[in-house]
C-alpha cells in the first residue's frame, strides 16, 4: 500500500458494515507504519458504522502479534480505547475491543474496569460479542490472576448455559487456563 494513502477513505469500501473490506492490506500497511496508529485510533469513533468496524477490525488484527513498536503505538491510546469500551454500540466495533484491549498492558483497577464493561455485554443480542467478551475476561487474567477462580467459575457457568459459541470457547479457554502456570502460554489467542 502506498505511503499516502486517505485511511478513512480506505475504511469505508465494504457493502456493509460487517464486510471486511481493505482490512487485511491496511493491517499490513499500519503494521509498517506504526506512526499511522493515532489516525486509525481517530476512527474508532467515526460516524460511519462501516469505517469503525473495519478501523477495530484492523486494530484487532494488528494487536495479535505485535511488535514492541506498535505495541507501544497501541499502549498510548490505552485510555481512550478504555473509554471506548463503554460506549461502542456497533456489535463489530465490541467484538474487535474485547479481543484487544486486553492484549494492551493493564494495571489490576484497569483489568477490573475492563472486565466489568464485559460483563455487561452477556446481555448482548450478537452471540459473537458475548464470546468475544467472555475471551477478554479470560485474557485478563494474566494481568490480574487473583481474578482467575471467578474467570474459571464463569467459564464453566458458560459451558453450560451459554450460547454454543460460548459453550464452544469456554471448553478451549478452561483447557488453557487450568494447565499448570508454568505451562501456559502468554496468550490465549486463537487465530492466526
């Protein structure tokens, strides 16, 4: 992708809001660019609910396996990522957040207003935004371990009772978290 390129621009090509666009080649793009990390944040909260989905989409996607620069890149919009987490409404632009706002380094208060933020998504109609919720509060818990009996408990209610996606991760998640700590890995990531 070019170096001058409108981001916005970019974002917006999709027949919906759901569709997924440029994202692939932009996550690419920002990945060399990391400077280009406070406009995409920007976009997050765009009018258009196609441009923030795909602009979380691409945050998501960047996040996965970072590198120490875009990390940081990432790390400097922590408050207001935070922030939007309680407000995103477009079941996307929830979905992308809970899978990397815990990816992002917190302090325990942080984990813990994160992870009550989604909670409240359980209440959610998408059952893709309430399995996303359900990964972000497992992934917390590398950042707050002392929360993990009550993630287990959770889990294990949501195995049973949940949607079957979230029966589905919670068994993958529980497989994960109960190994031994020396056994885990660093994430619970589960794409590629």
């Amino acid at each position: 992708m070019a170096e001058h390129i409108d981001l916005r621009a970019q974002l917006a090509i999709g027949r919906s809001a759901l569709d997924v666009g440029r994202v692939p080649e932009i996550a690419e793009w920002i990945c060399d660019l990391p400077r280009r990390i406070p406009r995409l944040i920007e976009l997050l909260w765009d009018d258009e609910p196609g441009v923030a989905s795909r602009a979380t989409d691409v945050l998501e996607r960047i996040t996965r396996h970072a590198s120490p620069a875009l990390g940081r890149a990432v790390a400097g919009h922590k408050e207001a990522l935070i922030g939007l987490l309680s407000e995103a409404q477009p079941p996307k632009v929830r979905w992308n957040l809970a899978l990397t706002i815990p990816r992002i380094e917190l302090t325990v208060p942080e984990c813990r207003r994160v992870s009550s933020v989604l909670r409240t998504w359980f209440d959610d109609r998408s059952s893709i935004v309430k399995t996303a919720a359900l990964h972000g509060i497992a992934e917390l818990t590398r950042a707050d371990p002392a929360s993990l009996p009550v993630v287990l408990d959770l889990l294990r209610t949501a195995g049973r009772s949940g949607t079957p996606a979230m029966r589905a991760r919670s068994r993958i998640l529980l497989r994960k978290l109960e190994r031994p700590p020396g056994a885990r890995r660093a994430g619970l990531h589960l794409f590629g």
